[in-house]
C-alpha cells in the first residue's frame, strides 16, 4: 500500500520536475507565443492536443512551463516556512520558561488566522508579486513548523532515551544535536511535504486573485482566472489547469503518506 | 465444582476445543499454534502458561473470535456453549461477546476511553447487547463493580480511567467483563502490570467468581500465578501444549524438561543465590577491566534525609518521599521492595540525580552529588549507572547497538580505534554473540535488549549500578538468565548494586540487605532473611503473603529455612 503511494507520488513529482526543468522536451510550443487565428481552438485539435486559449497559446505548453512556478513556490515556501519554524520551535522547545511563553503566546495569535488569510494579510504588506506571494505563503506556515517542532522536542526532552544518556553523562549540547533533534526531525519532513502541497494550491489561489505573477507568465492560477470568461465555450482552459494543481497536491500528500511511517 | 447445577446431569463444557491450529498464511505458512485440545466447564479455571510468543494469546483471542483475519485457523472441534463456531460470521461473534464470553486485557489503561466514565463504559456494554430493561442497567453497573471489590460504585465510578490506580482500574476492567454475567471468562495477563499485593486481591476475586460457576481461561506468563486457581495447566512453547493435566500433578511430576525449566526459574523456588537458569554463562575473565577500583571507605550511596513532593495539577502538593535514609555500602547488593506509589521510581530518579530533592542530599563515595550543579555533575555521572524496567525506551530508536554503546565509550575517554573491540567484550560480558552489534533494539528480543542496556552501563565502568525493575517486563526463563548475569557482574566486578523491584522472591533471592518501601517511607530494613523470618511491619507482612506460591509448596517457600 505506501509503496504504491511511493510510487504514484514519484512519478507525479518526477514529471512535474523534469517539466520545471527541461519544459522543452514535452512541447515544440512557446507559452508566450499568441496567435489569435487559432484562438479558442477546441480540445483534441491537430497539433494543440489540449487546446489553445483566447490568444490562440497552447495549452499544454502553457501547463509544462506553468509546472516551474509551481514546484517553486511548493518548496520555496516550505524552504521559508520549514527553516524559521524549525529554528522557533527549538528555541521555544529548549529554552527558559520566558522564552517559551513568549513565543507560544506569538505561535497562538498567529495561528488563530487561517493560513491563507494570513498569507493574504502578508501580500497586503508586500505588495503583489510571485516572489512575495512565495514569501507570504512562507510566512503564514511558519507557526504550523514551529508548534510541531516545539511539541516534539518538549516530547523527546523528557523520553526516557534521552534520561538515560543524561545518566550516562552524555553533556547537554551533545544531547540535544545527536539524540533530540534528529528525532524531532521525522515528523517535521511529514508536515514539510504536506506543505509544499498546500502551499502550491495557495499559490495558485493568491494568482487566480491577481496577487501574485503579472500576466502574461504561464502559472496555473493565472489561467485559471483566465478561463473563467470562456467557461462555457471553452471548459477545458479551466480543467487542465485544475488537474494539474490537484495532480501536484495530490502527490505532495501522498509522499508524506508514504514516509509517515519510517518517519515516526 | 458443580454444587450449584444438578449433579445428576453431566455438565456440559463452556468451550471445547479439538486439534485448533493457527497459521499465519502467505507463501511459506508459519504455524502459531498447532494441534491444541482443551476444555473448561461451568466453575472451573483452565490456566494456559507459556512465555511470549507461545501462542497463549492468540489461543484465547480465537475464543472471541478476535484474531486478525490474516490468520487461517482451523480445528477438528470447536465448541462455545454447545455451537459450533468455525467459520461463523462476525455477528455471531459479536452477539457471543460481553454476553456469553466476557474479556480482560492486561492493559486496563489501553482498554478504556480516557474522555469516559468508568460507568458509561460498562453501561454500554449493556446497552449494546440490549440486556434487560433501560431503567435496571444502572443497578446492574453498580452489582457489577460491587461484586469486584470496587469501593463507593455510586460515587467512584463517574471517574475516568486513568483517575484510578492501578489495582482499581483492573478491578473496573474484570467488571466490565463480568456485567452482563457471562459463563465464562478470558483473562489475558491480568495481574501482570500489577502489585503483589493487588495481584493477590485479583486473584482471589477470580477465584470467588470461579467458586459462583462462572468458568475461567487464565491466561499468563507465570506459572506460580496460574497454579493458584487454576484446576487444570496447559503448558504452553512455540506454538504446541508440551504438556497439560490437573495443576498439582503438573507442579509435582512435570513430564517435560520445558515445564522442568519454567519450574527451576522461579526465585520463589531456588536457594538464595542459586543459578536460575542452566544457560551458559560468560567466563568471568571478561570483566577484567570492569573491576571497581576505588580508595576510601565512604558508602558508595549516602542518603540523607530526603524529601520530594510533587505539585499535582490543581496545586496541591503530594508527597512522594519523606524523610528517606540510607547507605548502599560497597560491594553490596541493596534491595528496595514496594508497590506501586510507594516511592521507588522517584528513589531512583533522585539516586540518578534526574530530578533534585526538596530537602537532603545524597552522597556519591561520600562527594557531593545531589547537591552539585549539573556541569559538575555530568563528569561524574559514569561512576553510577541505570539499568531501567523497559529497555527499549532507554535507547534512541535510530541507533545500533553499535552506535549505543560507541557513544558511551567515547564519553569514558576510550579512543576511536579501540571502540570495536571494546563493544565485543562488553557483548560478550553480557553474554551477547556478535552478530547483533549492528542492529537497532527494536529488532531484538525483551532478553536481548536488557542484556545491552546492561552492556552499555558497563561501557562507563560504574562503580554503583542502580537497577530500577530490570527483569518485570521479561519472561520467566529470561528473568532467570539476567538475575544470573547481574549476579556474577556483581560477583566479578564487585560493584554495588541498588535492586528495586515489586517482587519479593527477586529480591530475597538477589539481595543482602533489604528495604521495604510504603508510602514514601522506609518501614522496615534489614537482611533478606531476617525479613522474611521476623516480619515486623504490617505492610511487609502483606507483601510477604502476596506472594503467589505453588499450590504444592505453599508450606514450604518462604518459611523461615
């Protein structure tokens, strides 16, 4: 059973990064490139197997290059959100009473808005843009990282592996480096790559709002806003799109299904 | 037996089994349990002894039909109350359970909902079965935790489980499984994670229950525990019944070496000091560099006057230590015997100096230690060591034995180059082969894991050794194989060991000097022998009582010699 997961969530990732990177081996089309004769140009046409959009773009071509933003902001942001949580939560989980009150009081208020919310308020502050839509989305995961590791490394500190290297005389540093922190570690890849999964479909979500990359660069939110006038000539401009962010989080959730295990 | 039914009629067995088998299915089937026959009729208890892995829980798990459906289970017989129950649907099960066949794990913890009540959990069971009308089952619940000694049902039984101790929580468990009065009961280990003296308690509620018609299947690790209620043994190894008969003719004449040896591995049974268990031990050459050497006279332990309480959740203070005294000398094994919340835990957590005492200190080779800040502290900390009831959590879950131990050694200032060979003397100290240097410690047996704990405490070169429970959670025969290696450590090493443990008949056998633990106190002191024959202290004496014996030398054991 995780080893099919494994497998699935492989090949969805191991396509969506091959196209990130090498866009040009799946289609001869430029996504840029308009040509309003072949505009709206139905599914299954000769030559634009998925259709073309109101400016006469492949649609395929448009999807292959829309995957690079996408894996971009999945792990940028979880690069973003992972890092500084991972570190709050260790100060948090390791230091004094003040500390951890502090930061927990932080890790609450924060917490008490939905993630998009508070990636939206973040955009409000940075203005519109892929990169500070990438920052935002970063930021708003931040205390979902911290509150996991803090609650780990409080759980492993009082173990009973980690008394009884205390007995043994292993010296506090040498504790916390090799015995509680890998340990905290395997639920954090968990979280981590269920996030790169929400945060591609946040992503996706602040673009469709018109928040994050200008128009014309190939993202699948933006197409997604794009489609919504030609719905009804045109569906497909709106379902290959969606497919695709669902494929992306589909396995994003299916790999940390699949390390759950061996991870905790 | 069968005063309460008419004895003109033969009476009917509850269960009877022929020729059960149990695989575990796939391409290359493992059998679980092969060719096993038994019986139990209306107000008899059928003991089912054997250690882990033998088959004995998967045995009485088939007679509530709760095994995974994975395994394949076949049998020639197999009656409950007069049906035939092969390949039945799960319903017939499930109308079966709580009415018929009550069940009782060994975990009372792990089996209730921590967010209910004990009085919701044994009402549902009634109103599941719909078990006579709505407006009785209260009284029902109440006659049922009445019948098992449980104190105040009206009041107690709106408590959670785990707001109960231990003892309780057992006893609301076994009503749980009598409340709908089944004709017979399962018990899975019932008294295994319990006191003596609790364990005393719940053996002879089963054995009123059993006296009242209700027919028993004790199901245990202990055969000493089994023989005193149960009328007939099945002995149970790797699958098969070595031998099975009426209790007495069982303890008294055992056909089978298998049941020879469990017999041999009972402290309660051996002279004080005498080998357990006939597995070869390591040559004592071994622990040549594991020899105490230090100068001095002071007491390698010296506790004075120490206090500890805890602050419980809604600030009230409970005490946990008080006013607790005591030298362990060197070269001495020191017993620390008491039940559960008598103490013992937080003894050994402040002889570790894991947790500091409200009041008093301890003394380490007459040093401060206790009273040291911990970068002091931390230096010192090779000399004394912890060998821990559960081995398995003692160690980091990612690393080999290997590893383990490589980091001790490193600490004790061994070189990176000697680590290899050092590992192998320490495995074969512990009477470990070297194969198993490389594996993690949940790929190994409880025996097994124990043995390297013991190894890594050696890899410091302690010169105190504090052994909190280490053989409770092990099987009979391994019980024996690690009291053994401890005392030829001890022997060989001349180390001083702090031995605490619930069970008496470990302690008198291991230890010189002996300290009983109650409520946070020390009551009573002095060598193993003195205490057994001169009890002075109630609770001792209750203690001493608890101590399940087998039926045939019930007069004989512990007596003074």
């Amino acid at each position: 059973m995780s080893r099919n997961q494994l497998a699935i969530s492989g090949l969805i990732w191991g396509a969506l990064v091959l196209a990130a990177l090498f866009p040009a081996l799946f289609t001869g089309y430029d996504p840029l490139q308009s040509n309003p004769i072949a505009a709206l140009k139905p599914i299954g046409t000769e030559g634009h197997l998925l259709g073309t959009d109101y400016l006469g773009r492949d649609v395929w071509a448009r999807l292959v290059y829309g995957a690079r933003s996408a894996i971009g902001m999945g792990l940028g942001a979880m690069a973003i959100a992972a890092t500084v949580g991972v570190l709050l939560g260790l100060l948090a989980g390791l230091g004094g009473k003040w500390l951890d009150n502090l930061l927990n009081g932080l890790f609450d208020i924060l917490f008490s808005f939905p993630d998009l919310l508070l990636a939206l308020l973040m955009i409000t502050m940075l203005g519109a843009g892929s990169l500070n839509a990438l920052v935002a989305i970063g930021i708003a995961g931040i205390p979902s990282f911290a509150r996991l590791m803090r609650g780990e490394i409080r759980r492993i500190r009082n173990s009973e592996f980690v008394q009884s290297s205390v007995a043994l005389g292993v010296p506090r540093f040498t504790n916390i480096w090799r015995h509680i922190i890998p340990n905290a570690l395997g639920p954090v890849a968990v979280l981590a790559s269920l996030f790169v999964g929400r945060a591609i479909t946040y992503g996706a979500s602040l673009s469709f709002l018109g928040l994050g990359p200008a128009r014309p660069t190939p993202e699948w939110g933006l197409m997604l806003a794009d489609a919504q006038l030609y719905l009804s000539m045109a569906p497909g401009l709106a379902l290959f799109p969606g497919l695709a962010i669902t494929l992306a989080a589909a396995g994003s959730v299916l790999f940390a299904r699949s390390i759950r295990r061996t991870a905790e | 037996m069968t005063t309460v039914l008419s004895s003109a009629l033969p009476v009917e067995p509850l269960v009877r089994v022929e020729g059960l088998t149990i695989e575990l299915g796939g391409r290359k089937p493992v059998r679980l349990v092969q060719d096993l026959s038994f019986s139990i009729r209306p107000g008899e208890c059928l003991g089912l002894v054997g250690e882990s892995g033998s088959g004995k829980s998967l045995t009485s798990r088939a007679l509530i039909g709760l095994n995974a459906p994975v395994l394949r289970q076949s049998a020639r017989r197999f009656d409950i109350l007069g049906h035939d129950f092969r390949a039945v649907s799960e319903s017939r099960w499930q109308a079966l359970r709580g009415t018929a066949i009550g069940y009782v794990l060994q975990d009372a913890l792990g089996a209730f909902d921590p967010l209910r009540s004990i009085f919701s959990e044994l009402r549902e069971t009634l109103d599941a079965h719909r078990i006579g009308p709505a407006s009785g089952r209260r009284g029902k619940v109440v006659q049922a935790l009445e019948r098992v000694g449980f104190p105040e049902p009206e009041v107690r039984a709106r408590q959670h489980s785990w707001q109960l101790s231990g003892g309780l929580r057992q006893r609301a468990l076994i009503a749980s499984a009598i409340v709908a009065s089944p004709r017979l009961l399962i018990a899975d280990e019932p008294t295994t994670a319990l006191d003596v003296n609790i364990q005393a308690r719940i053996i002879d509620l089963l054995q009123e229950l059993k006296q009242a018609g209700m027919g028993l299947l004790f199901v245990s690790h202990d055969l000493a525990v089994v023989s005193t209620v149960a009328d007939h043994v099945v002995v149970m190894n790797e699958g098969r019944a070595v031998e099975q008969g009426p209790t007495a003719q069982v303890l008294e004449n055992p056909a089978h070496d298998y049941t020879r040896m469990l017999i041999a591995a009972m402290p309660s049974r051996a002279p004080v000091g005498a080998r357990l268990s006939s597995v070869a031990l390591p040559p004592g050459s071994v622990f040549q560099s594991s020899r105490v050497r230090s100068a001095g006279d002071a007491p390698a332990l010296s506790a004075r006057g120490l206090h500890k309480s805890y602050i419980l959740p809604d600030g009230s203070r409970v005490g946990a230590v008080l006013d607790v005294s005591f030298d362990l000398q060197r070269g001495e094994i020191l017993g620390l015997v008491g039940g559960s919340g008598s103490g013992k835990s937080t003894i050994v957590k402040l002889c570790m100096a894991l947790v500091e005492p409200d009041e008093g200190e301890i003394a380490l080779f007459g040093q401060p230690w206790t009273s040291l800040p911990e970068k002091q502290r931390t230096a010192r900390r090779p000399r004394i060591q912890l060998i821990a009831q559960d081995p398995l959590g003692a160690f980091d879950p990612r690393f080999t034995v290997r590893r383990l131990l490589a980091e001790v050694l490193a600490i004790g200032g061994v070189p990176a180059g000697e680590h290899d060979a050092e590992t192998r003397r320490l495995l074969a100290a512990v009477g470990l082969r070297d194969e198993l240097i490389d594996r993690l410690p949940r790929n190994m047996s409880g025996g097994q894991r124990q043995r390297v704990a013991i190894a890594r405490a050696l890899a410091t070169r302690p010169e105190v050794l504090v052994c909190d429970e280490p053989v409770s959670a092990l099987d009979v025969s391994v019980q024996a194989q690690i009291l053994d290696l401890l005392s030829l450590i001890h022997r060989e090493t001349g180390l001083s060991i702090l031995f605490i443990s619930h069970d008496l008949s470990v302690v008198r056998h291991l230890c010189g000097r002996v300290m009983v633990m109650h409520k946070g106190e020390i009551v009573e002191e002095g060598t193993a022998e003195d205490i057994f024959s001169n009890v002075r202290h109630p609770y001792t004496r209750e203690l001493i009582a608890a101590i399940p014996r087998m039926g045939a030398d019930a007069t004989a054991a512990p007596a003074a010699p």
